[in-house]
C-alpha cells in the first residue's frame, strides 16, 4: 500500500488537483519500470475514501460528497 495526501482540494482545485494526478501519475510510472517483467501481473487500484460534489464551491474546489472513486491500471 502506497499512501498520498493532499487530494482534499476545498479551494483553488484546477491547479492543485491537475498537480496532485501528474504525481498520481509519475508514482504509478515508476512502479511500471520498477517492477519491470513482473508488471504484467500486476494490478493497481487507486482509491478515495470519501467522494467530493460534483459542484464547485465558492472558493474553486469541491466539497465532500457521497459518491468515490477509484482507478485499476496494471499489465495484461
């Protein structure tokens, strides 16, 4: 288990979220080249533990919300 913060994005999320999903993306990356052959049998489920609102607030970001989300990458 791989642990990242700062996705609770209450204000200014265009640029923090747009920062915080091309980390997303880099550690995922490395993970690939790191496990090298052995990424072919590997699955990645990036998950929330609590959903945000569809709408944006007063400040530019989303409140907690009802719904989650979650991502599967990996090999074959």
């Amino acid at each position: 288990m791989i642990e990242t913060s700062g996705w609770d994005t209450h204000s200014g999320q265009q640029g923090r979220l747009a920062n915080q999903l091309r980390a997303l993306d880099a550690l995922i990356d490395a993970l690939h080249v790191g496990l090298g052959d052995d990424w072919n049998d590997t699955t990645v489920l990036a998950a929330t533990e609590f959903g945000r609102t569809a709408a944006v607030n007063g400040t530019g970001g989303t409140d907690h919300g009802t719904a989650s989300a979650a991502m599967l990458a990996g090999g074959r």
